[in-house]
C-alpha cells in the first residue's frame, strides 16, 4: 500500500527568510520552524499562514532563537487557530524571550504583530526538550540532536509510522570557537530537509578566514580610519569578539585603538550563554574552569551612540547584521562617505536588504531620511556564518544517505545551483538507477513524496510463547498502538497495553402484568432452551433489587433463555427484569425476549380494556404456528415447528432458525391479529 508525504514551505521556500516548513503524513502535520522576513514589515514579514489550515497543526518544533526561525511564533500560537504543541531546546527558549522582547520594543504601529502580553502567553506554551531526548505525541516520535550554528541550535529527527525526516533548520558541520559542529542521526532519515543558504560556494579555511578578517581590521584602523562590523546580536557575534579580543591581546600596538560591542541585548544574553556553558565545545569548558572566557580584556560595551567617540580610529560591532535598522545602520549613514572607513561584512545578507545592497558596491546609497550619499568606506566580505556550504552539505547527505531531499533557506538561483550539483554526484548509481531525489519547491507549493507502506501485526505475550504451525491460525486481539499494530490474548490486555478487559451486563425492567406460564410458553416457541420455574413453583429467593416482599409464595420466578439471557417476573410490582452479558449474539436474544415481553404486555393491556380474554391467533401458514396448508402443516406440526400444545391463547409466534454461533430470525410468516375499532 502507497502513503503520500506532503512537504508544503510556508516560508523558506526559494527564499531567504520566515522559515516555515510544514509536513503531512498518515494523519499527523508538523510545523518546524515560524519565522519572519528580515527584508519585510508588519504582516508581509509572515509565513503565508493564509494558504494552510493551522488547525491542523499537531506540533511546532523551533530550531533556533533567530528572528527568520522564532519571530512569528507568538503571533501563531496567540493569533490563529493552532492548538497543537511548541517545542525547543532549554537554551533557545532562553534566548527567545530576550531576543522577541527587544523585537516588540523596535516595532511600533501597523508593523507590530504582536506585544509583550502575547509574548509572554507564548512562553507559557513553550515545552522543553533536550538533545537525544525522544518524545512522543500522537505516534509521532522526535528527538532534538545538536546543530551547530548558535547555542542552543537543534536539527529534528520526525519518525512517523516507521517514516523518518530529519529538518536541519539552520546548521553548520565545522567546530568554531564555542561551538560543537553538527551531529548526524543513529538512524538514516528516509527524507532530509536541508538548508541551501550558500548553495554551491565553500567557506574555506577557518585561519584563512580569519586572517583576512583581522587583517582588513587592522588596515583600515592604521590609516585612521573608523571600521564597522554589523553582526546579530548573537551567535556569530561572539566568534568574532573571541577572535578580535585575542588579536588585540597578540598586539600591542592596537591597543590604543578601543573596539566597542554596541549591544544591550547581547549583555543580556550573555548570562544565558554562562547558564549553557555545558552546550559548548571543549575549548570553551576549559576555560570557564580558570575564568570566564566572555570578559573581554580589550572590547568594551557600548552603551549608546552619544557614548562614541570616533574622531579617532575605532572598531564597532554592532546590530543587526544586514543593515536594516538599529544602530549599525546610523554609524554606516554617517561613515560612509570617508575613505579611509571600512565595513566588514561578516555573514549572510538577505535580498531587499542594504547590507546586500552594499556588497555590489554601488556609488550611493539612500538613508533612512531619505538622502542619497556617497559609498566611499572600503567594502570587505569574508564569510563567519554558521551556516552549512556545499561540502558540509554533501558531506552530510553522504553521511545520512536520504532517498529524498528537499532543499529550503536559500536563494532560488543558488538553490538550483546545488540542486544540479547534488543530482550530478548522488543522482545515480554506476547502473543508472536513481538513488537521489532533490527537490527545491517553492513557497506554498506541495511536493509529494510516496511510501509503501507493509501493516505488521507484531505477536506479543503468551501468543509470542507458542509458535505456530505453517498452516494454523493465530487468534487474538488487535491492538493499534501509534501507527503499529500488535497480536495479543485477551489475558494479556491489560499487562501490555493498560487496557482493560470489561464485561458489560445490562439489566432492564419492562411493565409485564402477565404470568409465568403465558411467557414461557410464548418464549419456548422462539427458543428451544427455556429453563426455570413457572407459576406455582417455589419462590427464588431474596426478591433481588427491591423485588417481591420477602417470605412469600409465588413472588419470583425466573427463566433462563438459551443459557444467555435471564427473565425474573417480580408479580407484586407487575414487571420483568432481563439480564444478560453483552455481546452480538446475546444482544440479539435479549432483543427477541423483550418483543415478546412487550407485544404479551400490550396483548394484556388492551384485553383490560375491553373487557375481554385476549383472541386467540389462528395459526401461521407453513409452521412456525398459523394455519397449516394441508400436509405440509401436519409435516411441520410433526417436527415440532408448529405451535406447541400448551401455547396460551392469542401468543404470536415466530420461527427463529439459528447457527451454532449466532441467533438470526428467519420467519416464514408472522401473523398477529389485533382487536379492531370496532371491537373497542
């Protein structure tokens, strides 16, 4: 049998931006990842939420604390229908509340999407997980492994129904300063949705990335000039602070050159970094045993713009990373016309923002009030992202061995770029059989991936113990826990699956102003097996639930009727009680007593009013009593289909043939006459 997976982007989808990817498989949906757009305001900054019932949503699993992955994630769990479950790593959830705080404190009017209110509600329904912890929700099985890319940064691992995919969200294989590389899953994942941030283009060398860094540094604050470096707030933030304060310490004649950090929000979230300092790589653990390793010797905080003095050389790090806003933008405004400044572009800028705009190195550029000025600062591009190149990330499809993947978090041309390179080194085998699906879908457009799918009764408890013979049958009770099914005796139910076996027995009362006798009659022309006393047999006992008054004769008395459903008639309260255990076949007796019960009763009734003995019913045609049609009725009569001898007058009769199994009527004729109007 063949299921259907549906990988839909919200977000993400030949973009840069709004990470939001969905999945749809065997009735479970998964959200990763909900995040803004950095070149957007206001709603146009969403996933298009529009086009997905989120409803549906079981689950949003968030890979990280950057805005383009966690930005929108109070205005869906606040603002929409979802009412699924929010899970990410400790550190992460840290992180969030600082970093999405300052993002309702910078927007204001119809860009605000949410405020602190519904920040804060959404942190309510945050749940926690850590790396290789393995929840389950619905039959979905996930497990958070280490990313890379930022503290806290996790890939998820989704296994539904025997399916497994893994989202990398954003991550990088390479060891930095302060952080572990990425980790592969124990298992392959049949699907792997992966980043293409840098398509086919490598990083290089750390050392020679680094070098070239602290050199253009160097150069441009020896020539007195001013050098800028915008950067988030955290994550690659504090790379380059490591990387810049050890260059400064190796050389005593910058010293007098002071390098500011120009974030509050960074210092906020420095703690959490100290908090998690068991999420990082050994360099940094070994450090924290001397001393901490963030208390910078020759970077210095800078509290706000008035605080700068930069009529002399200087070196700034300030936020946010693509230019958009914030106080990178106002010193690049007022640098850069001089010729003697430089910007060092340290990470990835998105299309629409100016940081991409600058790297083609225009002559002017326009400012946030609307002046166009001259690009005269030095431009420099050396790449710190923390984010996966074209050999990490056939590195780690090599690794992985995924049959499909689905390429998300890039540019469309670079995504096409990788594509190609992927189909041409792992498209085919030697034969030329496919091994390698890659698609690059666009946002809002579905991919659909098939699996066949083999339904496996797995056998456990004493029926596991005994093996069966090539040619026998298992008999058992199938039980669908998540998306498995297992075999197993009844006995064992409640051992293996907290389940627990139950007998259901219904006892009714129904009016019956009839005797003993009338209904054991009427009930032995139906049922062959009729056993217990009639009228004027001893009492049965006890009067049972408020029954007969105790002590006296002819109060109670019981019938058992095909050893499945039993009749007490209680005379002094004129009614009958049935009990039976419930079950297919015995639902179908008690049903039969009960018409009888009923149609005796009415039969009693309508006498009563007349005043008159109940008619008697001609006999049925063809047996099963009426009116027997020459030799035929005598023939029946003779094998006892017939109406019995000591049938009362006016019982109805209906002949009910039966398996060995199951009671099912099968009447020739019914026939019950009834008194007319004019009899009334």
């Amino acid at each position: 049998m063949s299921e259907e997976m549906e990988i839909i982007p919200l977000g993400a989808g030949c973009e840069v931006g709004r990470s939001c990817v969905v999945l749809r498989f065997r009735g479970s949906t998964i959200m990763f990842d909900c995040g803004v757009h950095p070149a957007f305001n206001g709603l146009a900054a969403l996933p298009y939420f529009d086009e997905f019932d989120l409803s549906e949503v079981d689950l949003l699993l968030v890979t990280h604390f950057h805005l383009d992955h966690c930005g929108a994630v109070p205005y869906f769990t606040e603002k929409t229908n979802f009412a699924g479950r929010v899970f990410m790593t400790h550190a992460t959830k840290a992180i969030y509340k600082i970093i999405l705080n300052d993002y309702v404190r910078v927007t204001s009017g119809e860009d605000k999407l949410y405020d602190e209110r519904d920040l804060m509600r959404s942190m309510e329904k945050i749940e926690l997980i850590d790396y290789h912890q393995v929840v389950t929700h619905k039959g979905v099985r996930f497990t958070a492994l280490n990313a890379g890319h930022v503290l806290g940064a996790a890939m998820f691992n989704v296994e539904v129904g025997g399916v497994r995919a893994l989202y990398t969200g954003d991550f990088s294989c390479h060891e930095d300063r302060h952080l572990r590389g990425a980790e592969a899953p124990t298992e392959n994942p049949h699907v792997l949705i992966v980043e293409s941030t840098y398509g086919v283009q490598t990083h290089g060398p750390a050392d020679v990335r680094e070098s070239r860094f602290t050199s253009f540094v160097h150069k441009v604050v020896s020539r007195g000039g001013r050098c800028l470096i915008p950067v988030f707030a955290l994550g690659r933030a504090q790379e380059l602070l490591l990387i810049l304060d050890e260059y400064w310490r190796q050389h005593p004649e910058l010293h007098s050159v002071p390098v500011y950090y120009a974030s509050s929000l960074a210092k906020k979230c420095m703690k959490v970094y100290l908090a998690y300092i068991n999420m990082m790589n050994e360099h940094i653990r070994t450090a924290h045993e001397v001393s901490n390793p963030w208390r910078f010797k020759h970077v210095t905080e800078l509290k706000s713009i008035a605080h700068l003095d930069d009529s002399q050389p200087v070196v700034v790090m300030a936020s946010p990373g693509m230019l958009q806003s914030g106080l990178s933008r106002e010193l690049f405004e007022r640098w850069c016309s001089d010729r003697r400044n430089g910007l060092m572009m340290p990470g990835y800028t998105v299309a629409g923002t100016l940081g991409h705009h600058v790297m083609s190195e225009p002559q002017e550029v326009v400012t946030q009030g609307g002046e166009t000025v001259a690009l005269n600062l030095q431009v420099e591009y050396v790449s710190f992202s923390a984010h996966s190149d074209y050999a990490q990330t056939s590195g780690f499809i090599e690794a992985t061995s995924p049959r499909h993947v689905v390429l998300v978090h890039g540019a469309e041309e670079e995504m096409r770029r990788l594509r190609a390179a992927l189909v041409s080194r792992f498209g085919c085998d030697k034969a030329g059989r496919e091994r390698l699906d890659v698609l690059m879908p666009r946002n809002c457009h579905t991919v659909s991936l098939s699996f066949h799918a083999h339904k496996v009764a797995k056998a456990i408890g004493a029926l596991a113990a005994a093996q069966p013979s090539a040619d026998g049958e298992v008999s058992g009770l199938l039980v669908r826990r998540d998306f498995g099914y297992e075999l197993l005796a009844d006995t064992d139910l409640a051992e293996h699956t907290g389940l627990t076996p139950v007998s259901i027995v219904q006892r009714p009362r129904l009016p019956f102003h009839g005797d003993a006798r009338e209904l054991r009659a009427a009930l032995r022309a139906l049922f062959p097996l009729v056993d217990g006393g009639a009228a004027g047999d001893a009492p049965m006992g006890g009067g049972g639930g408020g029954g007969a008054a105790r002590g006296g004769a002819h109060q109670r008395h019981q019938l058992c009727v095909a050893g499945a459903v039993t009749v007490v008639l209680y005379e002094a309260e004129r009614c009958a009680q049935l009990e039976w255990a419930s079950s297919a076949a015995n639902d179908l007796v008690a049903d039969a007593v009960a018409s009888v019960l009923l149609r005796l009763e009415t039969e009693a009734l309508v006498a009563a009013s007349c005043g008159a003995p109940t008619a008697p019913l001609p006999a049925p045609r063809g047996g099963g009593g009426g009116e027997a049609d020459g030799e035929d009725g005598e023939d029946e009569a003779a094998r006892g289909d017939g109406p019995r001898a000591d049938a009362p007058a006016g019982a109805a009769f209906i002949k009910l043939e039966t398996d060995d199994t199951a009671f099912a009527p099968a009447p020739k004729r019914t026939r019950v006459d009834m008194p007319t109007e004019r009899n009334l």
